[in-house]
C-alpha cells in the first residue's frame, strides 16, 4: 500500500481492520516498528479527532509526528499553476509540497473542499497536489471526497458490535444542519460500507443525492421511517446538496433522530464521526443513550491510524 487515500478492495480493508483490532488489544506490540521515522501531520483545516488520534498512532509505532497547522501556522499556500503572485498568497503549493517530501518518510494531509468550485474539488486537487510533488506516502486525513481513516475506524466499529449479526442493515441518514457541509463522510462511508459487503440504504430529502460513484450498491430510500426499518447501525451525518453544489435546500428538523424513530428498530446503533451539533443533528437523548457508538467510534480512530501507518512503512 503505497498511499491511503480511498477505499481499495474488501481484502486490504478486512486486513486493516484484522491489524487494528490487534492493536486495539496491545497498542505498543510494535513500538519499535517505526523508529526513525517521521510522519508529517498537515491541517489546512481545524480538527480534534484526526490531529490527536493520528499522532497517538505514530507514537504507539514509534514514529515521531509532527503536526502543522497550516490554516494557522503556515504561509498562505498559492494553488494554482502559474499563478502570479502578487496578492495575498506567499508559498506555491509545489514548493511546500517537495520541501516537506524531504522532511518527512510519510505525509498526511487534511484539505476540506471549497463547496463552491465542483470540478477541483472532484478533483481532489489539494491532495493529489501533494501527492504529485512530495515524492512520499500520502494519508489522507480528510480530503474534498472522502475520509477513509474515519471510514475505516466505522468499519472496525460494526464489526465489533455486529458479533451476532451475519450481513447487518447499515442506514445512512441524512440530518439537519446550520451549515453547508462537505460530503466526503458521507461519500467514504458509502464506499466503505458497500466495500465491506455490508446491506447499506441511504436516505435523504428529495435532492440530497450524493456523489452515484459513492452510492453504487446501496438502496436510496427518500422514506426515513422506512429505511431505518429493521436497521442495525444507523449512521448520521449532514452533507450539503452536491447537484445544486454546496447549497442548503432543507434544514426540516423531523429528520433529526429521537428516540421516537426507532419504534421499527429497537436494536439499531447510532454512529456520528463527529464533532456533533446536539439537538439539530442528533438528540442529546440517542448521543447519550444506550444506543450511540460515537466515543467508540472516536476512539477507534486511534487504531485505525496505526493500522495505516504500519502497513505504510512496511
Ligand atoms: N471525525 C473527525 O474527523 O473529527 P475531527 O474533524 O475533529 O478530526
């Protein structure tokens, strides 16, 4: 595995997912592993999670991280070719791109999307910006499509508490938000848990559809109450409209989950990547009831990390 930027087949994720579980157990069993290596952790966007997750993972390998936060820290990064820069950009990407190529043995990089320029974000320009100029292993942290160490961290979560559950019924709903919000949870959790072989339906308001290279082989059902029927694990997150680009079409609050909607799936799981905005995205009575794996998600990220970075410098 040369980078991990996406979804690649069901072997390599059930082998991560297998290694994470392990470390998961004993987090230090390869503390020596990844002595004299540096990863170089770069947040173009605010994070809590992936940041301190993704440096305990090194640490448990031995690696030493360093973490940048370029949105604060950094020079005003220029990212278009040939640009002139007379304005208020002061480093070309490609510069800093190959300058930490030499610094570091393996880069991670979170870039959000603009919501707003479609065509580079589908691009996942920022990221393969990186990924052509640094000349190492590129991890991406959360990039303008996807988040396959969040995806990843879910996946590890189902399995666990799926024991008894042979092909488990995975719902992904949409929820009401304030904002406009990026659609790369949603889209890796789709690949993901299509990926994984596991039963997904996606439910949204009428002109919510994401991405279809994201939703192929899950059932699109616009009947909230009837997706979540007989659901196993529902997960929850907010993306904004992708035809009508980076647009908010409906914040309807009935699409915020309480514990009225799971009359048809009293089993049912509630998973969040978090962070969370309680009582618009989700209730405080499902985030802090019997039903929610969100801290276990959260804490899963930390191992989903180490089983990238381990099989990365391999
Ligand atoms: N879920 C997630 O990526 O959290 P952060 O944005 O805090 O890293």
């Amino acid at each position: 595995m040369k980078h991990f930027i996406q979804f690649e087949n069901r072997t390599l994720a059930e082998q991560l997912i297998e290694q994470a579980l392990k470390y998961k157990v004993d987090p230090r069993k390869h503390i020596s592993k990844g002595l004299g290596k540096r990863v170089g952790c770069i947040f173009l966007n605010p994070s809590l999670r992936t940041r301190a997750s993704t440096q305990i993972a090194a640490l448990n390998l031995g690696m030493e991280p360093i973490i940048m936060n370029m949105d604060k820290e950094g020079w005003a990064l220029e990212m278009q070719e040939g640009a002139i820069m007379n304005k208020t950009t002061v480093e070309h990407i490609k510069d800093a791109a190959a300058v930490l190529g030499t610094y570091f043995d393996v880069l991670a990089i979170r870039a959000f999307p603009t919501l707003t320029n479609k065509e580079e974000d589908l691009e996942d320009f920022v990221l393969n910006q990186f990924k052509k100029y640094s000349n190492v292993p590129i991890i991406s942290l959360e990039s303008a499509v996807r988040h396959p160490l969040q995806s990843l961290a879910d996946m590890i979560t189902i399995q666990e508490n799926s024991k008894a559950i042979k092909k488990p019924k995975v719902v992904l709903t949409w929820a009401p938000h304030i904002k406009a919000i990026p659609h790369a949870v949603a889209n890796s959790f789709a690949e993901w848990a299509v990926g994984c072989g596991h039963d997904l339906t996606i439910t949204h308001p009428e002109g919510y559809d994401l991405d279809p290279q994201f939703t192929q082989g899950a059932v699109i059902e616009l009947d909230q109450k009837k997706a979540l029927e007989n659901a196993d694990f529902v997960y929850v997150k907010n993306w904004s409209v992708f035809n009508d680009y980076g647009k908010i079409h409906s914040t309807d609050p009935s699409w915020m989950l309480t514990e009225s909607h799971f009359k048809n799936a009293p089993e049912a799981k509630i998973m969040h990547c978090l962070p969370v905005r309680r009582n618009v995205e989700l209730s405080d009575e499902i985030l802090d009831g019997p039903r929610s794996l969100v801290q276990k998600q959260a804490e899963n990220r930390i191992y989903a990390a180490q089983a990238v970075l381990s099989k990365i410098i391999e």
